[in-house]
C-alpha cells in the first residue's frame, strides 16, 4: 500500500495540456489562480516519445524557472508524470507568483507524432 503524501488544503494547482510535446511542440499556458510561492511543477507524455523532452516553465516570459531540470524521459504509451519540488517553499528563496500571472510550459527536445502532454504547477 503507498504511502499518503501530507498536502495541505491551501495547494492550489495550474492544470494544463497540450496537443503535441514532441516532434513539433505546442506550447501550454495558464494563469495562476492566487498569489503564493511555486511548490512544484509537473509534466506527463500521453503517448510514446523517443529523446528526452524538456520542459521550460516560465512566469509572465521570464527564464525557465527549473532551469532545464523539468524532463519526460523516452517511453512507451501514456505515462506518470515527472514532478520537480522545489526548496524554500514560503520563504524569501522562493519562486512567487501573484494572482494573474501568465505561467507558460514549453516542451522540447523529444521526437513523435502528435504527442498530447499535461503539465500542472502547484502554488502554495
């Protein structure tokens, strides 16, 4: 039996997808439904991908916010996402985000046909 993970009730989560993450990426783009500090992104393949594909995430068209480490390895079918959590969560190191911001997911890398992906960011 897995373990349950302790997560408070004031996560608020970024959900979004897109129709290709591979051969020729689309990008997805959200906007963040409360202010707070970033406590982890995501990002899933829906159907088989050769490369690794590497995910930017950004805050109203800054720089990657993970700094390249956000990646959907090479795989077979539909798959579990890749989650990266992020240190400082609530403090001064911290990423924030403000109620509004455009937060942009921008896949690349990885090669396939017409590849849906989803990505989530979890504001806390």
């Amino acid at each position: 039996m897995p373990l349950t993970v302790n997560r408070p009730f004031k996560d608020v989560a970024v959900c979004e997808s897109t129709t290709s993450i591979a051969t020729t990426p689309v990008i997805a783009t959200g906007i963040a439904p409360s202010a707070g500090y970033v406590e982890r992104v995501m990002a899933a393949a829906g159907g088989t991908t050769t490369g690794t594909i590497a995910v930017a995430v950004s805050i109203n068209g800054g720089s990657d916010i993970t700094g390249g480490a956000l990646t959907i390895a090479a795989g077979s079918n539909a798959r579990a996402a890749s989650i990266l959590e992020f240190p400082g969560v609530g403090t001064a190191s911290g990423i924030s985000v403000n109620e509004g911001d455009f937060i942009t997911f921008t896949p690349s890398g990885g090669t396939g046909a017409s590849i849906p992906g989803a990505f989530v960011m979890v504001i806390r």
